[in-house]
C-alpha cells in the first residue's frame, strides 16, 4: 500500500497560514506504522522550500532527502496525469494502483481514476485529518487486492 500526499503543501498538508494540518502527523505516523510508503505530488515548483518544509514542520524522520530525491517526490506538475504514475512506479503498484491512495481536494479525482488509484477528499479548510485515514482505509479495502492477501502478477 502506498500514500501519495498531493498538493503539498497546499491545504493537504500545510494550510494556508504556513501550520502544519492538525491531522497530517498523526496520518503520516500511521502509514510509516502500518508499513506503507509515503510520496509527495505538488504543483509547485519550490522545491527547497517544500522539502525544507517537510523535513522541519512536519516529519523530519519520514522525509529524508532519499525519499525527497526519488521518484516518490513528484514536484513543479500542475497536471497529476505525469506524476502519479511515476509515483506507482516507484513504489511498485502499476500493476496494482488501487493499493495506493491520493489524499486532495476534490477536483483533482479525476487524476487518481485515471490511473486506477484510490482516492480520499481532503477538505481544504481543514487538511489532512484522522477521518482521512478511515476513509483511505475503507478505499483500499475495496480496490487493493493485496489487501485482502491476493498476489498482483
């Protein structure tokens, strides 16, 4: 299974008043637990600023600069339909892209059913919180068929 945080950090991740979303942390922490990998997709293109961002305010052990300068960290692509299926390829879902979740504001679905990815709307007033995960959860049990002990050939 895979988290993709996208947008970040524009009202997923950080708000617009430069805080860390209530729920962010405690998402992160529960994906890096249960053994999922992280990845980042933004539009901007402030690259320093975000990894800078990421590795300060948010979690400095979970985004090293190994992560940062993978392919997992997508950056400066306003159009998600070249950097999510990088972001599978990286962490070896294309042959299984419902193991892997995009958490955004919901005009950007449309990317994640592209690519046969789950998708969870993140309320731009509020960012990534608690209730995210649960429904992330609920997504994979639905498309990820390594979730329910089946092996993707």
């Amino acid at each position: 299974m895979h988290l993709t945080l996208a947008r970040s950090p524009d009202d997923t991740i950080k708000m617009s008043d430069d805080s860390v979303a209530t729920g962010a942390r405690w998402v992160i922490d529960a994906c890096v637990s249960a053994g999922y990998g992280i990845s980042i997709a933004t539009a901007s293109c402030l690259e320093s600023y975000i990894h800078n961002y990421l590795r300060t305010r948010v979690e400095p052990q979970q985004w090293t600069h190994a992560i940062l300068r993978s392919s997992a960290y997508q950056g400066c692509q306003l159009v998600k339909s070249w950097s999510l299926p990088r972001i599978l390829d990286s962490a070896g879902l294309r042959e299984a892209p419902g193991c892997a979740v995009l958490f955004d504001q919901g005009y950007n679905r449309h990317y994640a059913e592209e690519v046969g990815m789950a998708f969870e709307e993140v309320d731009g007033t509020y960012g990534l919180q608690r209730a995210d995960w649960h429904g992330a959860q609920a997504e994979l049990e639905q498309l990820c068929p390594l979730q329910r002990g089946n092996l993707v050939t």
